[in-house]
C-alpha cells in the first residue's frame, strides 16, 4: 500500500555532469538498471505507475508498460526547469544553480520548483487513496529531495538520489519514510560509474 518513489535511470549527461535537457535518453546502464528495478518493483506488487513525461523518466517506467501495466504521465513530475543551462557542463556553469535565490534564465525559481513538486505530492497522493496497492511514481533527482524534505518524515535525506534508487514511504500522513534510496536491486557492471550529476 506504499509509495514507491523512484529516480529515473543513468543518462549520459549524468555521468558527464551535463545539465540535463528534456529529450535526454537513458544510457545503455540506464536501460540495464530500469529492468532491474522493474523486477524489483514487480517482486514488491504495485497497482499503478505514476511517471515524469521526460524521457528519461519515461524509459525507467518502460519495462513496466512491457509487462502490461500502465503507465500515467505527467508534467508535474519533471525535474526542476533550468531553462538556458540545459545542456552546460556543470564545470562551464558560472553561478551556482542550486543557489536558494538563482533563478535560471527561462527558467523556474527555488519557490516555482517548490510549488510544483507540492502540486505532484497532492497529485500523488490522490492517486494512492484511490487504489488498493501500492503506487510506483518515476520521477527526478531533485523532485525526489524535494518531495521529501518537504513532504514527508525522512529524516536525513543524501547528497542526491541514486540513478533508479528506491524510496518506500507511508501512504498516510505523516508520510514516514520506510527504505530510503536503496540500490539493492542493482548489479554493478564493468562501467559501472559513482554519483552523477542530479538532475
């Protein structure tokens, strides 16, 4: 009767910390973990899927569209908008675009991010009160702190979340978070890289 919240899967631009544009696809690992997650999440039992129109986002929910379950898209799920950063290396970058005041060129504010992921929560929410298992929602890096920190009993929250990390959190409130980030259903392969950039 969970949430499942999960992080899309590797891309190239995280490996090469690139902020992310919309149509950025999932690397071949990427592609790897999103099947490995999915027999996980199909293990655990879930009765619908949630998921960020990016895609991204999309590719990590597709070994569950294969298997016959649908998949519920959108925008309310997108990672933070970045605007006219999209597609700088974060190395080119010359303000920091996590700053609380920056605000992206084009772009949304640390408050218009905030809104949004709190409309994806109630949305979220909605969902899960209306099904009679859990609900997997397929989203990003910062959506998922943000849900968090803001939403839900999490404690302390990591750095960034892990490319097709899971999050199991109470389907009530206060929203108690049960496994936070976990990576257990992932097997590590020859290019096998840390961290990545978040979004």
């Amino acid at each position: 009767m969970s949430i499942l919240l999960i992080r899309h899967g590797e891309t190239a631009a995280n490996v090469a910390r690139i902020m992310q544009r919309p149509d950025v696809p999932l690397s071949a690992r990427g592609v790897r973990q999103a099947a490995q997650l999915a027999e996980r999440l199909l293990a655990l039992g879930f009765a619908h899927v949630l998921c960020s129109d990016l895609l991204r986002a999309r590719m990590t929910a597709a070994p569950l569209a294969a298997r016959g379950h649908a998949i519920e898209e959108t925008p309310l799920l997108q990672e933070r908008n970045f605007g006219d950063l999209r597609g700088t290396p974060y190395a080119e970058l010359t303000e920091d675009p996590f700053a609380p005041g920056f605000v992206p060129p084009g772009g949304e504010s640390v408050e218009v991010f905030h809104r949004r992921a709190a409309e994806a929560f109630a949305l979220i929410v909605e969902r899960r009160r209306a099904l009679s298992g859990a609900l997997v929602v397929v989203t990003h890096g910062l959506v998922c702190g943000a849900l968090l920190a803001n939403h839900a009993r999490a404690g302390a929250l990591p750095d960034g979340f892990a490319n097709a990390g899971l999050t199991v959190i109470d389907p009530d409130p206060p929203f108690e978070v049960r496994l936070l980030n976990s990576t257990d259903h992932l097997v590590p392969d020859a290019d096998d890289a840390a961290g990545g950039a978040p979004v």
